[in-house]
C-alpha cells in the first residue's frame, strides 16, 4: 500500500470510529433530542399557552369537585 492510501484508510477509520462513538453516548443523545424538543416548544408559545390554561383549568375543576364534596 502507498502512504497516500494508508493515510486515506486512516481517515476512514478515524471517522467510523467517531461515528461509532456518537451512537453509543447515550446521555449525549438524550440531551440533544431534549434540547431539540425544548426549542421546537419554545418556536410555539401558543401551544404552550393553551396547554398551560387547560392545566389551570384542569387543576381549578378539580379544587371545586373536592370543595362540593
């Protein structure tokens, strides 16, 4: 083999290896795919706003059902 394939072949490698990597880290992943759904929630505020008021809601009905009984 000839160095220029040697170090092609190297580089291969080094970036399967990195691949490789990136898949196994679990914990890594799990952040990034909870920073991507944070953003993608904070790109909406109304829904949030409309979630938030049905939990209100929610937890209003649910104070007054307790109170009548």
């Amino acid at each position: 083999m000839t160095e220029p394939d040697l170090e092609r072949q190297r580089a291969e490698l080094a970036a399967t290896v990195g691949e490789l990597t990136d898949r196994l880290d679990v914990p890594t992943r799990v952040r990034t795919a909870a920073e991507r759904r944070v953003a993608a929630v904070r790109d909406r505020p109304g829904v949030v706003a409309a979630i938030g008021g049905a939990v209100a809601v929610a937890g209003a009905a649910v104070l007054m059902w307790r109170r009548r009984r």
